[in-house]
C-alpha cells in the first residue's frame, strides 16, 4: 500500500508516517521503480501498535526501547510492565497534584467572594492573589 492508504488505515497525517520512518519506529519501506514508498501489513500492525501505546501514555522514546527489545527477538512484556507501572505511579502523583490545587482554587475562589475590591490597596495587584494571603 502507499503512504496515503497508509496513513488513513491508521487515522494519521502522511507526516506522522513519515516522522515515525525517521525516529525509526517504522521500518525502512520498499520502493517502488517510481521512488513512491510501498508498505506491507507489518508495518501497519507497527502503526497501530504506536497508536495504541501513545494512547497508554508512552512517549516515543519508551515505544523505541519496547520495539528495540521486540527486534531482538524477545518478548517485551516485562518491560511493557515496568513502563506501565511507573506511568499510573505519575498519573497517581498528578492527581494528587491536581487534587491539591483544586483545594487552592475553591479557597481562593471563596476568598475572591468574601474581599471587597475597594480594599486592594496600590501595593498590591490582586489581594486575592497576594503571596501572603495564599491558601
């Protein structure tokens, strides 16, 4: 198949494909006598693949190593594992992150509806806001 058939097979831009050829993720394409690419149904499996490891949270550096691991002729499942384990331990950490400036944010929202504008003196831009005055 050419990149275009490629490329909506998988729901991606024609650049994408061609980013991914140059990062290495895909493999080198056949040629055509024209010098259009030519692709086959591995590579399409490797889209998708990246595809849905992108979806999972994995950048592409972490999608290399798991296919670096796969081109050896292991299986990367342990090391699919590990990723994912340290990706919910960030997912975890930014929610509880969020979390604690949500609280921030519904202080600071009452404090906006408690304070009176008139009272925010030429010290400061926003008393709301002020560091001193910080939840």
């Amino acid at each position: 198949m050419l990149i275009g058939e490629l490329a909506d097979a998988v729901g991606l831009p024609t650049r994408t494909v061609r980013f991914y050829e140059r990062k290495g993720l895909l493999p080198q394409p056949k040629r055509a006598d024209n010098g259009y690419r030519i692709y086959d149904e591995r590579t399409l499996h490797r889209l998708r693949f990246i595809r849905s490891a992108q979806a999972a949270g994995l950048t592409l550096a972490e999608i290399r190593s798991i296919i670096d691991i796969r081109e050896t002729g292991e299986a990367p499942c342990t090391h699919v594992g590990d990723l994912l384990g340290a990706k919910l331990a960030e997912v975890r950490e930014r929610r509880e992150q969020l979390a604690g400036m949500e609280r921030d944010l519904e202080a600071l929202l009452e404090r906006s509806r408690q304070l009176n504008p008139s009272d925010c003196g030429d010290r400061e831009v926003c008393h709301i806001l002020h560091p001193d005055r910080r939840p």
